[in-house]
C-alpha cells in the first residue's frame, strides 16, 4: 500500500506519480461497466517455447488513424476511439499535460489473468516514454523489479479509479508486472495510454 497519496514514488531512476483517488467511484463505476460492454474484446494467442497459449488476459487497442500497435507478435490496426475513450483520452491528456494518440486496454477476468514482465520500452514509444495507466474494477497489485533483477522492490495496490503515470528513465531501468493470485478478485479494467511516434511494433506476452 503506499500510504503517500498523491506523492511521487521515490524510486531511484523512475520517475511514478500515483493518484489513487483520481476517479470518484460512481464515475469510476460508470466507465467500468460501459467499457466493458462497448469493447471488442480479443484474445490473442501468443508461441511460447514452440507452443501455443491464449494470453492471459483479454484486450483491445484504441489509436488514432495510423496508430496501430504489435502485440503478441500480431500487428493491430487502432480501433476508432469511442466517444466515452474519446472523453478519457482528453482528460488524461489535460491531466499530464501531453498528447496520448494509442490507449491499450486490458481486461482481468479473474486472479488467474495477468500480465508478465515488462517494460513499455518499444522503439516507436521514444526514449522517454509517458504511460498513463487507469484502473477500473478490482484491486490487483503492480509490482515494479529492476532490470536483470529478481526481486520485487516495490508494489502497488491499484484500486477503482486510480491512475499511475509513469515517465521519463522509467522503462529503462525498471519492469513492472500484474501477478496472478490466488485471492478471490473481481474483474479489472486496466487502460494504458501512450504517445507513439509512429504506428507499428511492441510486443507484449
Ligand atoms: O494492468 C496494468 O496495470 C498494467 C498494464 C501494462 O503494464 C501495460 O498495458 O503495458
Ligand atoms: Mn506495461
């Protein structure tokens, strides 16, 4: 739990503001259930060890014209924005005070859905890239580790209607993961806005 709310997260070479209020519940409650319901959800699947799994997980990907986005190996043309996605998009882009043209959205069924280790360090993010990441539905823990590292330095609870942004060296130096868990969850919304400089790459397993 990070008991600073609103503060900067004094990791070294990060650069994490996490607002854990910054979505009023009934709001928060709102987005959640219209995003889930407007979204085309898929599940792509990904060649792990020469075999073939579904991630874990079911997403989409929102973009301007042009903006499209390589995940699972599978390049995605963007989905229109909704107007709702629209709305959040201009809002997170007022709240950082940067243009975001791509959102990844992520939904967590159940503590069995997750997401590996990662960094959001692809080419076509830039060196210094800002992620704006919203959290709808059940609480589920982000953990940050350091590169070439094991172990877990720090985490965070990401509850309904938190937003964490993540900038600068950021990427470079760190990896975050959502675990699996055995703990009864509900379903999580996630939402990841992004600036890419130009359409194609990533990938994400
Ligand atoms: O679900 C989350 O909070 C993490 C999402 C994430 O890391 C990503 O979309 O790159
Ligand atoms: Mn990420």
């Amino acid at each position: 739990m990070n008991l600073f709310a609103d503060m900067p997260l004094q990791l070294p070479d990060a650069e994490l503001d996490f607002h854990p209020h910054w979505l009023g519940a009934e709001r928060a409650d709102q987005w959640l259930k219209a995003l889930y319901q407007q979204t085309p959800w898929q599940q792509p699947q990904v060649q792990l060890f020469g075999r073939t799994h579904p991630v874990p997980r079911l997403l989409a990907w929102y973009g301007d014209e042009g903006v499209g986005y390589r995940y699972s190996g599978l390049y995605h043309p963007p989905l229109t924005w909704t107007p709702l996605l629209a709305e959040i998009r201009a809002q997170l882009s007022a709240f950082v005070g940067q243009p975001l043209n791509g959102g990844l959205l992520n939904y967590y069924r159940d503590g069995q859905d997750s997401m590996g280790w990662h960094s959001d360090d692809e080419a076509e993010l830039g060196r210094n890239p800002i992620v704006v990441s919203l959290s709808l539905g059940g609480s589920r823990r982000f953990d940050l580790r350091r590169k070439g590292h094991q172990r877990i330095e720090h985490s965070l609870q990401l509850d309904h209607g938190s937003l964490l942004v993540m900038r600068a060296a950021t990427q470079h130096y760190w990896q975050h993961q959502i675990a699996k868990t055995r703990k009864p969850c509900a379903p999580r919304l996630n939402l990841t806005f992004r600036y890419l400089l130009n359409g194609e790459g990533s990938n994400h397993g």
